[in-house]
C-alpha cells in the first residue's frame, strides 16, 4: 500500500511530478516506442499484459517515442459497485480524455507524445476494462496521432507480408474469421483495431488478445475448443461473455512485421445460401461502405490519403457459410490470389 505523503511533499511537490525511483520500461508498438512509468507493481502488470511479448512493428520512417505514466487514484467515495464504471470521453486544449464518474482517467497529449493514465482501486478489480478502456486507449491514441496513422476497427491477417482487412459491424464474425484463418496457418496482426499509413498501405496492431464468444467454441477442432475453454472469461459492455484467449502463449502466428493491405474483406451476416461466399464489389460501393463502416476514421486527417491509395485494392464481401471454417478457407484462397495478383 501507498504511504500517505508528508506536508512537506504536498507543499514542494503538490502534483507529484517527482517521484523517485519510478520503474520504468520500453516497448516498441505500432511503430513507435513507448516508455511505461508505473507507480506499482500491480499497474505494471497490467502493461505487461497487455504489451509484453510483442512483435516489435516498426513502420517507414523514424519511429516516435512515447512516454505514458500510471498511477494509482484516490479510491472513489460513496460506497463500492458491482460493474466496471462507465467510460466517458472528452477533449480540450489540444488534449483527448477518457475519464469515469470515479478518479479514473486517461489523459492524451498528442503533441507532447504523452499520456497520464489513473486507476482507481475499484476500476483495479476489472482488469480487462483497465487495460482496454483506458491504457490501450491511450496508446492507441498517441501512436495514430502523432504518427498519422489511420485507425480503422477492423480485423487483419495474413502471411508473407501481404495482409486482409476484416471489416463489419461488432458480432458480423471478424473475430470467428480471423480465429479460423489462424487454425489455418495464417498469421496476426488484430482482431479489433488496426493502424494503416495511408500512403504505403502497411496495416500494424496488437496481437495480444483474441476475444471468442463462449457460444461458438462448439463449431471448432476439439483440441482448439478445449484449449480456449481453459482461458478466462471476460464480459463486455453489452453484456456478452468471450473467453479472452491470450496468443502469446499458443501456437498460433503473430505478424512479425506489419502487413501490406492486400484486399479488403467486409463481413456480412447473410447466408451465402449455395453461392460463393465472397462477393467482390465496385470501387463506388467500396468507398460507400468504408466510410459508413469507418465514421471514426473517415473524420480523421489521413482518411482522403487512405481512400486515394486503397482505391485499386480489391474488395470483397464475405457471407456465411454452413460452417465457421469455410470463412477462414475462403480467405486464405483470397489472400494467395492477392499474394500473386489475380484478384
């Protein structure tokens, strides 16, 4: 437990910007590199968990460096929850906030390439909302900012430096496609946000997590689904329930390097009935869907770069096959035909 600072402390140093002896460590990320300053061990972990073990992406150009410090906040008053607090976000003075009703916080400072990231005791006990909500937010923030990078929620895969992009909205299945691309050899770069330069079209993420609904385990390999089951069970926010399958301790391929967009996939719900699963598109219905699929990214600077160089890239809707594993057979046959340029 923290002690109580002493009088003297709060007068000298009423904002705790000298702590001695914080530990510090570095993580090269989504082309950049992050300094971590963590105020405890428990705050560490967490940043382990969610960084440690990755591929280190490094993308064109001289990489940025990143400083985010944790810190433990005050606990909340007025008694304890049973939910995770509601996140919500705001931004002023050229900085970007998530911040809940208690003393959590996560403050961006694009222009200073630095973060502070506040956890309270109560938001402690939800460590996948601490660590997505709030550290991964500020991350993911600084390194598409500074770096100019498109920010699509999106889902990528691949092999031998070719990508897919997996696009559709939450529940259309990129996270089932994506698992049987793996079973398939594939490799990984994310199944939730992905980070493009949008002039050379390389796609960089965090491969630490894949989130699998614990109602689909059934339609996989015996061996896989008696794996995954032994993972720990998360809960979103609209109340569904994933097992949070960790890739760095499986046999699964993570991207040791960012991938080169080779198509895009967008991800639909419908049956594919006894046609082909994947349907290619026009390049006026590509821009359509990109942006009504992307409103967060469509408003962000690099977008008109984006649109202008993904324009030739093939793409393609993939509908539902009889079974899961049909996604993750149909995508690889596309990712060779976009390897050899046959699309």
């Amino acid at each position: 437990m923290r002690s109580k600072p002493r009088p003297s402390d709060i007068a000298t140093d009423p904002f705790r910007e000298r702590l001695p002896g914080m530990p510090r460590m570095r993580v090269r990320l989504l082309g950049g590199t992050f300094e971590f300053q963590c105020e405890s061990p428990r705050l560490r972990r967490l940043v382990d968990a969610a960084f440690a073990g990755l591929p280190p992406h490094r993308l064109p150009g001289k990489g940025a460096d990143f400083r985010v410090r944790l810190a433990l906040a005050p606990a909340a008053r007025g008694g304890s929850r049973r939910d995770a607090p509601r996140i919500d976000t705001l931004s002023g003075a050229g900085l970007l906030c998530a911040t809940t009703s208690d003393s959590d916080l996560a403050l961006v400072s694009p222009e200073e390439r630095a973060a502070l990231v506040m956890l309270s005791p109560h938001l402690l006990g939800f460590p996948y909302h601490a660590r997505y909500e709030l550290i991964e937010f500020a991350v993911y923030t600084l390194a598409a900012r500074a770096q100019h990078l498109v920010p699509l929620h999106a889902a990528c895969v691949g092999r031998q430096g070719r990508g897919l992009l997996l696009m559709g909205e939450s529940g259309a299945g990129k996270t089932t496609a994506s698992l049987h691309c793996l079973l398939r050899g594939l490799e990984f770069v994310s199944e939730d946000s992905v980070f493009v330069t949008p002039d050379s079209l390389l796609a960089t993420g965090v491969a630490n997590f894949l989130h699998v609904r614990c109602d689909s385990v059934h339609s996989l390999p015996e061996s896989t689904a008696t794996t995954i089951r032994r993972s720990p069970i998360i809960r979103r926010r609209s109340g569904v329930e994933k097992f949070e399958i960790d890739l760095r301790a499986t046999d699964f391929r993570l991207a040791r390097t960012p991938l080169k967009i080779g198509a895009l996939v967008f991800i639909s719900a419908r049956a594919a009935g006894d046609g082909e699963l994947l349907r290619a598109l026009r390049r006026g219905e590509v821009r359509e869907r990109l942006a009504t699929n992307q409103p967060y990214a469509a408003n962000q600077p690099g977008w008109t770069r984006f649109i202008k160089r993904v324009a030739p890239v093939p793409a393609f809707e993939l509908r539902r096959g009889r079974h899961p594993a049909q996604a993750g057979e149909a995508l690889q046959r596309l990712l060779g035909r976009a390897a050899d340029g046959k699309c």
